[in-house]
C-alpha cells in the first residue's frame, strides 16, 4: 500500500509544481498573513473580492503555512515548497481508496485497481498540481468513509472519532461541505450506527465521540465568520449578483454532460461506476445509500449554483471530492457489462483524457483568446471591479460551457497538434518515463483483475480473508 501512495506521489510531482491560480494564490495570501502580520486580512489586486477578508476556508491556508514558512526561511520564495502538498494530499487519497475497497471486500487486484482508477483516470491527477482546496475535502470525505467502514467491521469509538474529525476538516475547508459532506454522514450516523445501539449509553458514546470535533470545528467557522463579517452566519458568499440562481436542470446536465464540466465528458469510466451501484447496493446497502447521499447533495447543491461549472477550471471541480468514492462501484462490475472489454476502453479513455490534460495544461492558454468569441459572447468592461467582474465572466462563460465547438480538450488538442506539449512542469521526459512505467504496471494489474472479475474470484473465504486482515 505505501509503494502504492509512494509510486503515485512520485509521478504527482514530476508532473509539474503547484500552480496557484486565483483560488491558490487568495490562500497562499492568507498564509502570508498569518505567518508575518499575525492577522486574516489580505489584498486582492486581481479582482479584489476577497479583502479585507478571504471567503475560503481556515483548513488550507492553516495546512500549507509551514511550506510557506519554510520556503520563505531556505529558499527566499514562500511559494516554492507549495509544490509538495497537493500531490501529498492526492496520493493520500489514492491509498485510501485502495484501503477502503478492502473493507468492502475486494482483492488486492480490485483494491490496486480502483485507487489507480481514482489517481490516473479521474481529473484527481490533474487537480493534484493546482492549489484549490477540493481535494482536501476529497481526501477528508475518503477517510470518513473508511472510518464508518472499519467501525462496523469492529466497533470502536476511535474509529467514529477520527470519522467526525475527518468530517471537520472538510467543513473548515470549504463552507458548503455544512451541506454536501457533513448532512449526508450525520444521517448514516444517525440511522446505522447510533440507533442500533441497544443502550442509551452506547448510544451517547457513539454519538459524542463522533460530533464532538464537528462541534469545535462548527465553533471555530462561526467565530472566522463572525472575525469576517461581523455576524457568525454570514459566509461571504451569497450577495445579490450571486447566489443559486442558474437554472437546475441546465446546471445538472452541464455538471454531468457538458464539454465544459460534464462528469462522464472527461472522465468516461464513471458510466462504469453507475452500471457497479446496484452490485454495491445488493451487498452494502447502508454505504451504497451514503455515496448516492453524497453525490446527489453535491449535484442538487451545485447544480444552480451561479458558478455551477466551477469557474476558470478544467472539468467538475465541485464534483472533485466524491471521486474517490465514485470509483468504488466500478470494482463491482456485473458479467453482462463484459468487464474486459469496457474497462479497458473506458478507464484508457478517460486515461488518455487526463493524459491530455498534462501534456498542454488548461492554464497555459486562456479560452477567452484562443479564439474569437461567439456571437452574443461578450467579456467584462472590466476585470477588476469586484463580484460584478466575477458575475460578468461567469455570464459569457456559461454560453461557452455548453459549445462543443469551444470544448477545452479540442482547444487542447489543437495547441498539441500545432505546438507539442505546452506544460508547467520540470521536465517532460521524466514525467513520461514515470507515467510509462506506471502506466504498464496498471495495465498488468488491471488484467488480473479483469480476470478475477470475469471468473468471480472474490469467494466468501477470500471475503474473510479480507476482513480478518485489515
């Protein structure tokens, strides 16, 4: 398993340094803050709607303040460290995944197989070098995960703490996990594991042990927001230009489909995923209800959300945290699917899309310049004025989102076919080598496990092999 997070850690930092882009970079300020004036305020010179205060969560800027600390102490350059912790959280989550399928009773193969998946077959990878704070709620949500697992594999109140602490974090990381992460584990926990207790004082164990780090978090983001705005329910967000008013339907079709954001546009292998539910569904029934929980919370949550595509980024960015779990029911492929022949084609489409990604980055060109607008698309008069810049951007961008003809990876492919790679790496070769050889490995595992799929391995001695293992 740590050759697993180890392999992938190495191939997520050769792909290139962090690159901080506008969320990235209001962190980053915010660390800055903390480490030299002792204080949250900040500036924003780009579109200045983040000062005095950030919106964004204390868990990154908190994370990534000894990087800074260091690389302003050794290098001259507090950015310079940044470059290890996304990929470190990547990788982590990538173990985790591979941990989780053995709870639920895969091989090694599946285990392997599906956290490769998830690390080279999602926009995990791509996100991976880029600092928004999505992926820390992704690795947060995992490990949740893996906590309620292991505790109804052996009760243990450490198990359903480090589950609320994991559930915490991903609050203090980003405000809308109250909502898309924090509800839908609060009702499992409710209704499986509290419940079920036979005494009322199990029952208040459980129940402490679990909320009472979602407890202090919750004080703390009232007390940020009450530091920010002068009231402990006011989050920074919502304002009269924005707030959910995008039309739902459209929003949902754009998260899932859209050439711009769509789910199953750049990573195609999820489809798999939707054909591996009901197989989950059948035989863990409690954490199959709570993954459909959590991905209908973020769908419905974003969906009319005014910046429902995530902004200037490539793919679902709010759909980045379930896609650990997403992969999961991938690992419980029926025969009828023919399971060698889709997930080979499948998960090396959506391989190959991600390979696209790294080889000409989405922030190397702008899709405002690559080419010229459509008709009825206009820009802002201006770009720095604030949420109005924001809203403005958004608007023209929502009309490009659904043009296939202005679709990123065509752009993309463009700019590969005219000019080569255009990437933000060290250095190419070594990122290929790398890629090459992990690559050649997942395929060697992936057809064992196609292997043990088709001729179902997975007994019930191997399922108690498993369980009396971890």
């Amino acid at each position: 398993m740590w050759l697993l997070a180890g392999s992938t850690l190495v191939i997520y930092l050769l792909s290139g340094p962090v690159l901080l882009v506008y969320d990235g970079t209001i962190m980053y300020r915010v660390s800055e803050s903390l480490l030299w004036h002792h204080s949250l305020r900040i500036t924003d010179p780009l579109l200045h709607m983040n000062e005095p205060y950030a919106t964004y969560g204390l868990a990154v800027p908190f994370l990534i303040l000894p990087l800074v600390a260091a690389g302003h102490a050794f290098l001259g350059d507090g950015t310079r460290l940044l470059t290890v912790y996304q990929p470190v959280v990547t990788a982590a989550t990538v173990l985790v995944v591979a941990l989780i399928a053995r709870e639920l009773g895969c091989t090694w193969r599946r285990a392997i197989g599906s956290a490769l998946l998830f690390g080279f077959a999602t926009v995990a990878w791509y996100y991976s070098n880029i600092l928004f704070s999505e992926p820390l709620v992704g690795l947060a949500t995992a490990f949740a995960f893996l906590g309620l697992l292991r505790f109804k594999r052996r009760p243990s109140l450490r198990w359903l703490a480090a589950t609320g602490c994991a559930v915490a974090l991903a609050c203090l990381t980003r405000t809308d996990a109250v909502v898309v992460t924090l509800l839908p584990f609060a009702t499992y926990v409710a209704l499986l594991v509290v419940l079920p207790a036979v005494r009322w004082s199990d029952r208040l164990r459980r129940a402490t042990a679990y909320s009472v780090p979602i407890v202090i978090a919750g004080i703390i983001m009232l007390g940020h927001d009450w530091l920010r705005y002068g009231s402990p329910l006011a989050t920074g967000y919502l304002s009269p230009d924005t707030g959910f008013s995008f039309p739902f339907i459209r929003g949902l079709y754009g998260l899932l489909l859209s050439p711009a954001a769509g789910l199953f546009v750049f990573m195609p292998v999820m489809l798999l995923s939707v054909v591996g539910f009901p197989q989950l569904l059948q035989r863990y029934r409690g954490e199959a209800l709570l993954l459909a929980g959590l991905v209908g919370a973020r769908l419905i949550f974003y969906a009319s959300w005014y910046g429902w595509d995530g902004g200037e980024s490539w793919g679902p960015r709010f759909l980045v945290p379930i896609l650990p779990l997403l992969v999961l029911p991938i690992a419980f492929l029926p025969a009828w699917v023919r399971p060698r022949f889709s997930l080979v084609a499948l998960g090396g489409l959506s391989l190959l899309i991600q390979l696209l990604g790294q080889l000409v980055s989405y922030y190397s060109f702008s899709i405002w310049t690559i080419r010229a607008l459509p008709a009825g698309v206009s820009l802002p008069s201006c770009t720095t004025c604030g949420i109005r810049s924001a809203v403005a951007m958004q608007a023209a961008k929502n009309i490009l989102d659904f043009d296939w003809a202005n679709a990123p990876m065509l752009d993309q492919l463009l700019i590969l076919f005219r000019y080569g790679p255009v990437r933000k790496s060290w250095g190419f070769p070594l990122v290929a080598l790398a890629f090459l050889l992990v690559v050649g490995a997942g395929i060697w595992l992936g057809l064992r496990l196609l292997k043990a799929i088709d001729r179902g391995k997975a007994s019930s001695s191997e399922l108690a092999t498993v369980r009396g293992a971890a």
